[in-house]
C-alpha cells in the first residue's frame, strides 16, 4: 500500500551505487522510449511518470534523513548521489530525441495536455534546442549548482551547532518564562546553569525574552554571522545562475526563474512588491517609532537595535493587549494541538486520521493514515521536535505521489511534515507558542494539498506541476484560521490543569495578531525584493551587501548592525527552491487572504459548503490547471488584491 521508510543510517555505505544502478537502467528505458514508434501518451509519457515515482520512493528517505537526521554518513552519501542525478536529469532534458517524440504527442484529456505542455516548456527551459556545447554547460552548471547549494545548507547547520551561550548568573534569565528555562537548563557541580544554542528555539527564547541586553546581541550577534564561509557559495550561486539564464536567451536569472510561474514578468512582480511597501511604509515608520519610545521609556535605550526589536515588541504587546506568549504556551501542549488540528481537517473535508505503526527515522515521528469514504487515501508522517541533528525551519515534504500508473494500478500519497518545536522534557511536555500552532497549520495546509489530490498523471498531481508563486496558497489559507476562537477551542486546554482557555486569553490573540503587523509585512517585503533584485543583474562580493542595504534603507525597515550577513543564512533563495521567487509568499498571500475572507462564517468557522468546493477545485486538483483557472472555477471571481492588506489590517493597496 505505501513504501516504508526503511532506510537507516548503516544503509547508507551502498547507497550511491545502488542509486546509479537506477539511474542507468532508467536511462536505457527512456532511451528506448525516445526512439520507439509510438506516439501514444500512455505508451511514452506513463512509463517516465512510473519511473519518477521509482526516483522518488528512492531518494527522498536519504535526502529527508540528510535534513532531519544529519551526520557524517548521510552528508557522504547525500554528496555522492547529487551528482549522479543532476547529470541524469541533465541528459533526459537535453535528450533530442526524446523532445522530438514529445512534440509528436497529442491528446485530448486535459490533465495530459497539461503534462505535455510542462514538459515540453521543461525542455526548452533545460536547453533542448541549444548547441551541444551549450547543453554540456548547462549541464556543468546544474551539477555545481547542486553541490553548492548542499554546501550552503551544510555550512549553516555546522555553524549552528558549533555555538553555545552558557548563563549561571540567574539575574541574566530573570523573568523568562519558566518553560523556556526548563527546556535548556542543567546542572553542573551543584549549580544550575542555561544552555542557549543557536537552534530556533532557543534563540527565539533569548532574543524575545532575554533582559540582558549585551547577551541578546551576543546571540543575536553569533546567529546573523554565521557561516561566513558561504559569502564566496553565493558569489559562485549567483555567478552559474546568472551564466545559466544568458546561455537559455533570458536576461537574468529572475526572468528565466518567471517563465515557469504565474507571475507574467519581471516588471510585474516588482511594481507588486513596491506597491505593497509603499501602502505599509508610513505605517511600519510609525510602529518603528513607537517601539523606539518605549525601549526609552521603559529601559532608557537612547537607541533602538535589531537585536531590541524582539523583546520590547513582547513588553509592548504586553502592555497594549495585556498578552504575551507565554501566557498561551500551558495551553498549546504539542500533541493536543496536533490531534486537534487532524480532528478539525478531519471534519471540514470528510476524512479520518488513524495513527498507525510505522517504521521511522527518529522515536518521536508520529505516523497517521488517512481514511476517506472509509478507504485508505494517504499517509503522513509528523516530525515536530528540534535536535541538533535538524537543519532549521519548518517544511513539509512530499514523498509518494496519488497518480495511476502503466498497469491502471492508483497510487496513494504520503508526505513528511517537520519542524523544531521544543522538545519534551522529564519536567514537562513541548509546550508551543502561538506562532508554532500557526506554523503547524501552516505546512498542514501544504501536506493536504498534496495528500488529498485525485489526479491520475504524477507530474500534475498534489504539488507537482503547482506554479512555484502559488504553491503557498493552500499553506498560507489554513494558517489564517489558527487565530479564530472556534478553532483554538478545540485544542487549547492547560497541561496542567486541564482548563480551557478563555475568551479572554482568545480575545488577546485576535487582537494582538496584527501588532506591528507593517513592520512584519515591511520584513518579508525586503526579503524578497532583495532575493528578486539581485537575480536581475550579476552582483558579487560586496555588490551584494550593497544592494540589501538599498533595499533596506527604500522599506524603512530598522538599519541592523555592519556585522550582520543575514545573507549568508538566506538559505530560502541559496539551498531552496525560492531563487528569484521569495516574493511568492506574498502573491500566493493574495490568494489565501482573499479565500479566507470568502470562506469564514460569522462564527469564525471555515464555512463547511465552502471547505468543500475548496477541496474539490483546489485541493483536489493539484497542478493540473494553471492556479488562477481554479480559483475561479471555485469562487467564480479572480482575487482581489486588497484583501492582502484587509488581512493585515494595513491601508489600501493600489492595484
């Protein structure tokens, strides 16, 4: 029914060569599919969809283990197999043949003629029609590319667990909430001590909480310098893409980045970026500043740091909200949220979760099969605690695909979600702020996109073949609903106690959700415009730091300290999928406000007549329409633009 992941750590000595035996069987098949007679669908593209699946049930476990389980033996054998399958796909998407014989193709179903249009465009994209010359660039670049942007990654998660910060003088974790303090104490010689690490959690905690002021730069000092190594990954990134996007006739890397989004160009996604910065300016300007008087008010800081931001922020929303997150923490226990929120996916959209026994890469992994019409229809697997051996964030990742194959035999899916909650400890269980419930709404809403698809071609199905700058959309509506008292209902009741929480404390979080909310949206807005940016154009060495402090100083965001290289820990645009695409948060974002405000009811609900046209035109459809085709299909209507800033509770943007 599903493959089990039963690769472990010892397996991995064999693995590269067993990858390879693959790589070459499948590329003699596809050989001889590219020079077969038929121009059948079934009979050409079927079989490559058959063999992606085989890829992928593959190498996922080994590049999920490098992620969550890391160490020297999955870096070894992860650094091995990424050249054998950057050249393998290099020589299928160059295959001439096997373009010729894709051109020739026709059909009338319409998942297929989707299928057909991607991979042609695919082609085109991979230098189908270049020199051999060229195609044997292209190929050196997406080889190297590949190992540096492993490199990037590996560097952080190195430089993240090389660092500590040791406090024994309880005066410098005064007032911190005890469940932080409980997470990273210990005892040594009699005497208790804090170990703050640079692992999300604990910086979160210090940086938010921490009352002394030189520590929090110390910690914040240590995060945004690390991995200074990876300045010279990014010149080289930045350079090969660059080289890249000349070779394939596009005049950066951002255009060539576009031809396979919903966004239409270059000019488009920037005058949408600047108009969103120019309608939250004056507003974050205004929060900045109030922020700055009360860090003089309250603590005389003549002069606000970034390192600041984040503690006098929590004191503020303190002050004007009678709220901070601590007070919600007893009440979001780990797995009371995760089961409330399988219970409230459940209900809206007609499916059960049964938690099932399951071969795992780590004791704490929670496994659940999905049951719909009483039929199983997926499984998903739930890692959510920080180790040191976790590279940072929070993802979903997606695993086996819902599709039907050469025999008409149905694949189900499954998908991995991760994250870096806090871990439970003999005192007490992983308690979660807020923003951890959000966030776990967050990449729920990327696995159901995935798991709940009925579509029959792999390469279309769940979030394959989802425009890049969309694919947050599903993610981003369903976190919306993790501030809604309705919903938080169902799942916030004290560890301890076993009280519910009150309308008050929710009353407090709805309020409290857009505090300092330009100042937020002004962040994401200078992520982005400077990821877009500097794909437009060739920058290098210290072009780049110039030009994030351009964009800096145009969102009037807070200037930080000359030592920060938050760059060199951009791993969303160097080591992930969102080079010249981090604006997509926010154009998907258009999206999920706009659905949102369509979908709740007076009580706060996701109105269940809506969940289920939501399931059915989105969910179910994954990639095979263009976005903006479904959503109107769906709603009847295109998004509206403004809903962004409705959401945020920000001025009126133009369209």
């Amino acid at each position: 029914m599903f493959k089990e992941f039963d690769l472990t750590i010892d397996d991995l000595d064999n693995f590269p060569s067993k990858l390879e035996e693959l790589l070459n069987k499948q590329q003699k098949e596809i050989e001889k599919l590219a020079n077969s007679k038929s121009q059948e669908y079934d009979d050409i593209i079927k079989p490559m969809e058959d063999m992606d699946e085989q890829r992928s049930l593959m190498f996922t476990p080994l590049s999920h283990l490098n992620s969550t389980m890391n160490c020297e033996k999955t870096q070894r054998a992860y650094e091995q197999c990424i050249p054998l399958l950057s050249k393998f796909h290099s020589e299928i998407s160059q295959n001439k043949a096997l373009y010729e014989k894709l051109k020739s193709i026709k059909s009338d179903d319409e998942q297929k003629q989707k299928v057909l249009s991607n991979e042609l465009r695919d082609f085109v994209l991979s230098g189908a029609e270049l020199s051999d010359e060229k195609k044997k660039r292209i190929e050196e670049i997406d080889l190297r590319l590949s190992e540096l942007s492993n490199k990037f990654s590996q560097n952080l998660l190195d430089a993240t667990n090389a660092w500590e910060m040791i406090i024994d003088n309880p005066e410098d974790v005064k007032d911190m909430p005890k469940s932080e303090l409980n997470r990273v104490k210990f005892e040594e010689n009699g005497e208790i001590k804090y170990r703050f690490t640079l692992q999300i959690p604990d910086y979160i905690a210090y940086i938010t909480y921490g009352p002394n002021r030189e520590l929090r730069e110390k910690i914040y000092k240590a995060y945004t310098t690390r991995a200074p190594d990876n300045a010279q990954v990014i010149d080289e990134i930045l350079s090969l893409r660059d080289e890249k996007a000349k070779i394939l006739g596009f005049d950066s890397f951002s255009d060539y980045s576009l031809q396979t989004k919903d966004a239409k160009d270059v000019s488009s996604v920037i005058n949408f970026l600047k108009s969103l910065v120019e309608v939250s300016r004056e507003q974050g300007k205004k929060e900045l500043q109030e922020l700055a008087e009360f860090a003089k008010e309250m603590d005389n800081i003549e002069d606000l740091k970034s390192y600041d931001v984040a503690y006098y922020s929590e004191k503020l929303k303190k002050r004007l909200f009678d709220y901070d997150e601590a007070q919600t923490k007893p009440y979001f226990e780990r797995d009371r949220v995760l089961n409330g929120l399988l219970d409230i996916v459940s209900e809206l959209f007609d499916v059960r979760f049964e938690e099932v026994s399951a071969p795992v890469w780590h004791d704490s992994v929670k496994v659940f099969d999905i049951y719909e019409n009483d039929k199983i229809a997926g499984r998903i697997y739930f890692d959510l605690e920080a180790r040191e051996s976790k590279r940072g964030g929070a993802w979903m990742h997606d695993w086996e695909t819902h599709f039907t194959d050469t025999q008409n035999r149905q694949h189900l899916p499954s998908a991995f979600v991760v994250a870096n909650f806090p871990a439970q400890s003999s005192e007490q269980p992983s308690l979660l702020r807020h923003d951890d419930v959000v966030t776990l709404f967050h990449e729920m809403g990327h696995a159901i996109h995935h798991l709940f698809s009925k579509v029959k071609e792999h390469s279309v199905s769940g979030i394959n073949g989802v425009a890049w700058d969309v694919v947050e959309f599903p993610s981003q509506f369903l976190e919306n609903f993790a501030y809604e008292k309705s919903i938080l209902k169902r799942f916030a009741i004290h560890y301890k106690t076993g009280e519910e929480i009150d309308d008050e404390l929710l009353n407090k979080i709805k309020n409290a959700k857009n505090f300092q909310s330009a100042m937020a949206m002004l962040r994401q807005l200078e992520f982005a415009l400077f990821d877009f940016k500097l794909h437009t154009g060739l920058y290098q060495a210290d072009e780049v730091q110039k030009l994030l402090d351009e964009v800096r100083e145009y969102c009037g965001t807070l200037k930080p300290p000359s030592y920060n290289r938050f760059q060199h820990g951009f791993a969303h645009i160097f080591a992930g999928g969102y080079a010249a695409g981090y604006y997509s948060y926010k154009w998907a974002e258009v999206l999920s406000a706009d659905a949102f405000f369509a979908c709740i009811n007076s009580e706060g609900s996701f109105d269940k007549q809506k969940a289920k046209g939501y399931k059915e035109h989105i969910l179910q459809k994954g990639g095979s329409k263009e976005m903006r085709q479904l959503y109107k299909e769906w709603l009847h209507r295109e998004a509206d633009v403004k809903s962004l800033a409705k959401l945020y509770d920000i001025g009126t943007v133009d369209e």
